[in-house]
C-alpha cells in the first residue's frame, strides 16, 4: 500500500482545497483513499498525490438531480401499475392492503427487473391484493382499502393517505441522480422520526443528516456517524398516527431528516435503483408487522441466551476461564453465558483453537456445562492468508474468497495479519462457510458471535472495485457494502441451523441490513464505559428495535475506557431490562465483572441480575411477542402511548414487553429522577403505591425506577444461579388492578417443537369494578410448563378484601397491610375475585 502517514494525508488533501474532506474524521478519508486507490481499471496502486487529486475532482463533480418529470400515461400489468414520466418509469406495487412498493427506472434503461433483494424474507408471499385506480386532470390514485397512493401529474409526485383521507407522507420531488436515486418527501411539524438501525443519537432523528454504510468507527462518542449497522427503514409518527418507509438499496445512501430543510426529508442512493416499499399505520405496531412480514422475524432464542452473560477481550487461557465460571457460582451471581474472544484462536485463525490455552475445549466446555454454563467463540470473517491453515487453503483452492477487478483475491490486514474475505454473496462460499462450524460445535459452543463483518480492515474499507457474485449478478463492493455482514450472518445461521437442526444456537451479529433479524442479534458495538453511553445505548436499542431488530442490546459496563462501581450498578440495572445481557470490555480496560468493584456494588448488581431471573417468564413471553409479530421487546413509550405528543422524543425511559416501565438513572450521583407515566395509571414496582401522570421518584443507588402498568399480570419466577434450574415449582403472579390484558407464553425454552404447536398460551384479564377486583385465566396448548401452583400477589389493595374467590370457592389470602399486598397459594385456576 505504500507507506504515509494520515497526518501528510490530511495535509495534501488540504492544500488542494479538498476542505470537506480534510475536515471530516480521518476514517472517511481513510476509505475514500482506499476506494479512489483501487479505481476501476487501476491495476498500479496510484501516487498518493493522484489519488488526493482525483479525490478533489470528484468531490467538486457531485451529480445533479434530474427529476422524474410529468406523468403522460400509464400502463397495469397484473398487480403492477407502471406510470410513464418524462424521464423515467415509476412502478407502483400493492404487495397488502397496507404496503406499496415504488420503483424507479430511467426512460430507455428497459424493462424493470424482478426485484431482488437479500433484504427480503424468502419464505415472505403475497397474495394479489384488489386496488382501485382513479384519474383526474391532476393526478392519479391507487387505492387499497388501507391505503390510497396519489400521484400528481405535473410533476410527478407521491403521497400517501390514510382511509379517512388523510395525509401519512406527501411528496416532494424524485428522481434519478449520477448513478444513483433521489427522494424527497415533506415532514410536517410535529413529525418524529425513528429507526435506521443503529445510530449513535437520540431517540428522534428528526433534523439529522445521516449515512447507510456500515462502518466500524472503533469507538464511537454520540454523534458519530455512521456506525456499524446501517438500515434503510424509518418509523414516522404524526398526530398519532405512524408509517414506514423502507429505502432497499445495499449501497451507499444517505437520509436527511429535515436538517437541510426542516419540512423536508431527502433520501439519496448514490448508486442502483430506487426501490422503496411505504407501510400503512396507523400504530407503530402495525407498521412493524407489515415491515417485518417483508424482511422477516426473528426466531425465538433459546432460554438461555435471556439470561445474564459475561465476556471480556479476552478471557484467556482455560485456567482464567475456569475462574471466571466459578467466582459466578462462589458469590452466587446467576450467569449463563461466558463469551471467548479472539484469543482463543491460534494466531487469530478463525475456527482453530490456541492448543497451548485452551489444551482441552471439550473438557472445559463440558464442565462449564455441568456448572450451568453456555459458551459463545467469536468468528471474524478475515481468513488469515497463511499457507498450510486449512481454512486459508480451502478457500484459496475452492475460490472463495473476493477478488479484485484484475481477478487476483483481495487481502486486507485484520487481526491475522493480512487476510482473505469470504464472498458471501455466493450460495458456495456460504455453504462452506456455514460447515466449517461443526468442530466448534461439537466441541461444545453453544453460540457464535460474529464480529468485524462490515468488514472492518485495519486502517481502511474494502475497495470499492472488490467483485462479488452476488448470486450470480455480479456487483460490486461499492454497490452491496451494507449487505456483506448481512449475508456473512446468514452464512453462519444457515450453517448452524443445518449442523444442528431443530435446536435453538444464537448467533450475535455486529454489522448488518434490513431483515438481520432473520439470522442474529445485535451488540450495539464498541461503546465507551461513560454516562454519555449508558444513555446512549437506550436509544440505539429502541431505534434497532424500530428497525425490525427486537434482540439487542449494549456492552453493559461499557466496551473502551475504565468503568467504575457506580457506574456499573447503574448499568446494570438497564441490562437487567435490555433484551440482550451481556457484561464486555476491551483488553487494557479496567475488569468490570459484577464483584470487580467491591461492596455495596457487588451486592447490588447480584440483586438487579437476580430480579432479570426472576422476570424470565415475562420476558420469554415479550420474545414471542416478538417472534410473532415484529414488536420489539423495548419500545419507546410513543409506539404505546401516540396520542401523547409528549412521548415523541422521550429517551430516558422506555417500556420493556407490555406492562413495565424502565427510568433508568444516567447521571452520578444522582439519588432521584421525575417520571412521565402517559396513559392510564401505573403502579410503582418497589412500593405498589398507584400514581398517575407525573412522579417524582426516589432513586438510591440500589434502585431504578420501575413501573407496572395497571391491569397488568406480571408472571414472575424465582431466583436462579442460570436458566438450567428452570421450571420453578411454583409461579408468582403479580396482579396490579386495572383493567387489561396480559400474555404469557411457555415452551420449552430450546427446540423448534413451539413451531409445531407445543406451546402453553395464557392470557389473563383483569378487570376492576363496584365489587373489586376479577382476573380471569385461559389456557390453550398442549405444553406443559412443569408447575402446578401459583403464588398470587394483588398489589395496591386499600384493604383485606372482605372475599377471595377463587373459581367460585372462598379462599384464604394473607394480606400485608404496609405494603397492601395480599398473597394466596393455588393450584391451577381460572377466576380469582377480590371482593372489597
Ligand atoms: O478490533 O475481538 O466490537 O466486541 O471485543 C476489535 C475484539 C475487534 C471488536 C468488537 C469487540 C471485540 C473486539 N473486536
């Protein structure tokens, strides 16, 4: 690559005037180099000083605009509506009621081509859907019953419309622009804006300009962009009312959010064709479900990966490992889960083990088994170029890797050393790739983490000219970037699910694009162990989890820089009620396991990741919830509450499954916070004291504020060391008055045999009326989850009920006057009544 220094970069590309540039981070830089060095054609690395000045010329040849221009006619075919423009073809597609599909292609570039994207879920069909079409002298409109598309003739333009008739999106201009695409729509005033995967700013996107190309920053403060996780879809919510709009192109774009011009949203393919799929609401939940019927579902994760796990860069060798397993069980701080990076490879060689530190993975991994341990083995993608290392001969002999234009494998240096990158865009490479996790399996991991799958490259991006076969498409590196990780997290879950079919492996997945879901969770990857972050990692889940990514979750503690006591007490109450628990940390950190700081952390730590136990069966349940429908697990407080305007940007807390609100608190020091409680009324979790709109919440350092809503029916199970010591003899019930509905679903917690109908659903309501209080208990399903009794708990009674019935019988209940709780033991049941 030549040798020079970013410093003299930095300092040519200013001299030529290149400003932008030069002003930017130097990682942008650090990639255009990479790309304008591997031009198309250029064979001979260029002079650095080319490489500046052809970067200059570029930037001051930015492509123009050209819209689409007037509608003159239009053409149906079947359930496509094709409208002719001046400069180009505009395709509307009802693929539901609910969902349009909008395409792009210029005049005399020929006939759409089917559609294809690995965004898609395969297993995804549609059924023609009836619409109708309208013409008047302005304008045309497609309507389905749930949605109704007009387009304005002159010039051409789109908007969408509620049933009522009113707007959901209006449009702007559209058009094509250099290689690529454009998009403008109008944003109204009160319009929040949400998703995009994983971006490092508030809740709200709304006024922000930002980048799909996925990137690893290596550590990120708030405000860098773009990060490792680029995807296309956007949650709007206006007056209540919600719809989405997903953008499928896996190159570069870039979304601006008002920020250019407040009214206005542009979004900006620089390369491929528009192809934009807009989502009816009118809730955010509804929205979801169309987006995740598209691009797929997670699958529910085994029991396990619920529970709390611990990791560190990295645990090693064996002995170390062993330690870390047994100080958990010594000091009775339930894990389920240890994580080993990098260095259990020999020489970072993926899918090898270090012989000298890990002498023995099946014996280790068994016995950590029998302490109730999982273990996860990380796998990058680079594949150290090193004759001999089978893996490295493989892929060479079997062509798998990516090439350059000049048909020579690329090699970019990585941890190994210099490395070869897998093309996983071709069926081959990932059926190979998928295989080469049987040894590791059979050792015993019982999960995989994929890392470093932007693909990040010390120093650099993947040229831009690297060629893949993109299912025998051909394309290049710069056209698909943000699909790399997708298809390397595909080749990995497809593998696993083949090698053990009918169990539950996870896979945790850094980089990635629309339909991830379908393949992995997600760590929001390298935060730091500041405050900033731990508030930070709230709202990168909740946007992932409005992006169709429900399983998520930050490096509690934070990943670079040294924690402290406070602050991972703090944290740890967020993982407590973040869908993925998972303590990591850089090497050359400070050790940040639950007892790293002494008493009173220890303590409370063990105490916060005791109560995650406890939730499981609510939790699990939030996961199905998930699995079913596209709901994430933790949901801002808009998706539930949208006629609340107050809620829109609410970031400091969130909902965790139906009936639980999270405050977290995200400042040291800080003993107390106020709480907004929108809707109805909730019930405070630590003192069962009923509250309404606004509290003021004490917050010792031992507690998070928590509420429940009310009408809810909070099953809850007992303290575990790991989720092997599942099922419990009895099941809490926590009842809060009001009037609701609540779900538990039970399985078996790791087969696929749920799929199948072996399941248990339970759905409670509760109702309040002049009498008291009645909750009524249906099952429905074969599966038996291994308890027989109940343990009631009804929170926030005045007073002893003057009757408890249970089915009909009069039962006997202790009731607890300061804490106005009233608890009963009871077999399986189907009607409980407090009569007050
Ligand atoms: O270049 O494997 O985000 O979680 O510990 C750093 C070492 C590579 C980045 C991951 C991080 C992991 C680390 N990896």
């Amino acid at each position: 690559m030549g040798s020079f220094s970013w410093k003299e970069l930095l300092a040519v590309a200013r001299s030529l005037g290149a400003q932008s540039m030069a002003n930017r981070a130097t990682y942008p830089l650090h990639q255009r180099f990479y790309e304008a060095h591997y031009a198309p054609g250029a064979t001979e690395p260029r002079s650095l000083l080319g490489t500046i000045k052809a970067m200059a010329r570029r930037a001051e040849s930015r492509p123009a605009d050209e819209p689409l221009g007037d509608l003159v006619s239009y053409q149906v075919h079947g359930q496509a509506v094709d409208l002719l423009c001046t400069n180009g073809v505009l395709r509307l597609e009802p693929l539901a009621s609910g969902l349009i599909r909008f395409r792009l292609r210029r005049a005399g570039a020929g006939d759409f081509p089917p559609v294809f994207s690995y965004a898609l879920d395969p297993g995804s069909t549609w059924q023609p859907v009836p619409f109708e079409l309208e013409e008047d002298h302005t304008s045309l409109t497609l309507s389905t019953h749930r949605l109704a598309c007009r387009v304005d003739r002159s010039p051409c333009r789109l908007s969408f419309y509620d049933p009522q008739g009113r707007p959901l999106s209006e449009g702007g201009g559209l058009g094509f622009r250099g290689e690529g695409a454009y998009c403008i729509r109008k944003l109204v005033e009160a319009e929040a804006l949400y998703g995009l995967g994983e971006k490092a700013f508030d809740l709200n996107l709304r006024g922000r300009a930002l980048e799909m190309w996925n990137t690893d920053p290596q550590s990120y403060a708030p405000g860098v962009d773009p990060i490792n996780l680029c995807i296309p879809t956007l949650v709007a919510l206006r007056d209540g009312r919600a719809y989405g709009l997903f953008f499928d192109n896996p190159g570069r774009a870039r979304f601006d959010l008002g920020q250019a011009c407040p009214g206005q949203l542009r979004y900006e393919a620089s390369s491929g064709e528009l192809c934009a799929y807009f989502f009816a609401g009118p809730s955010i939940p509804d929205v979801l479900e169309r987006y995740t019927q598209l691009t797929g579902r997670m699958a529910l994760p085994p029991r396990w990966m619920l529970g709390y796990q611990q990791s560190r860069w990295s645990y090693h060798p064996e002995r170390q490992v062993r330690t870390v397993a047994a100080e958990f069980r010594r000091r009775r701080i339930p894990c389920d889960a240890i994580h080993l990076d990098i260095h259990y490879m020999d020489g970072y060689r993926v899918f090898t083990w270090d012989a000298r530190r890990f002498p023995d993975p099946p014996g280790l991994l068994a016995d950590l088994r029998a302490q109730g341990f999982r273990t996860i083995a990380i796998i990058d993608p680079g594949v150290k170029a090193d004759p001999g290392y089978q893996v490295h001969d493989e892929g060479l002999a079997l062509d798998m890797f990516c090439k350059l234009p000049d048909s020579t494998p690329f090699q970019g240096p990585v941890w190994p050393g210099q490395c070869y990158f897998p093309d996983f865009t071709d069926p081959k490479v990932r059926a190979w790739w998928g295989n080469l996790y049987e040894p590791l399996l059979d050792a015993g991991v019982a999960g995989f983490w994929n890392d470093m799958n932007e693909p990040a490259i010390f120093g650099g991006i993947m040229p831009g000219t690297v060629c893949h076969a993109y299912e025998g498409r051909g394309a290049t590196h710069g056209e698909i970037h943000n699909v790399y990780g997708l298809q390397m997290a595909r080749a990995s879950a497809e593998g696993l699910r083949r090698l053990r079919p009918g169990e539950r492996v996870p896979l945790l997945v850094r980089a990635g694009y629309a339909g991830l879901q379908r393949f992995g969770l997600v760590w929001t990857a390298d935060n730091l162990s500041t405050w900033a972050h731990l508030r930070l990692g709230i709202s990168i889940c909740l946007n992932l989890g409005l992006s169709g990514l429900p399983f998520c979750g930050p490096d509690i503690g934070g990943f670079a820089g040294d924690c402290d006591g406070e602050l991972l007490v703090r944290w740890t109450q967020v993982g407590a009620l973040t869908p993925f628990f998972r303590n990591h940390s850089a090497i050359g950190s400070r050790r940040q396991e639950p007892w790293a700081f002494g008493e009173p952390y220890e303590s409370i730590c063990r105490r916060w990741i005791e109560l995650r136990y406890e939730l499981l069966p609510y939790l699990y349940t939030a996961f199905w919830q998930a699995a079913q429908t596209g709901l994430p697990v933790m949901r801002p407080l808009s998706l539930a509450y949208p006629q609340d305007i107050r809620t829109y940007s609410l970031d400091d807390q969130y909902l965790l499954g139906d009936a639980l609100l999270a405050a977290p608190v995200g400042q040291p020091g800080q003993r107390a916070r106020q709480v907004y409680l929108p809707g109805g009324a909730w019930y405070d979790f630590w003192t069962g004291e009923r509250l309404n709109g606004k509290a003021a919440a004490r917050a010792p350092l031992e507690r998070m504020p928590l509420y429940v809503r009310a009408g809810s029916v909070l099953p809850m199970g007992p303290v575990m060391q790991h989720t092997g010591q599942w099922p419990p003899e009895t099941l809490k019930l926590h009842i809060y008055p009001g009037e609701g509905e609540s779900w538990l679903h039970e399985d078996d917690g790791h087969s696929l045999a749920y799929r199948n109908g072996e399941f248990q659903l339970t759905r409670f309501n509760c109702e309040t009326n002049g009498r008291g209080l009645a909750v009524r208990r249906q099952v429905e399903g074969p599966f038996d989850p291994g308890y027989a009794q109940f343990e009631i708990i009804v929170h926030g009674l005045e007073a002893v009920p003057r009757q408890i019935l249970v089915d009909g019988h009069s039962a006997e209940g202790t009731f607890d006057g300061e804490t106005r709780t009233l608890r009963l033991a009871t077999g399986p049941w189907e009607q409980l009544e407090c009569v007050c």
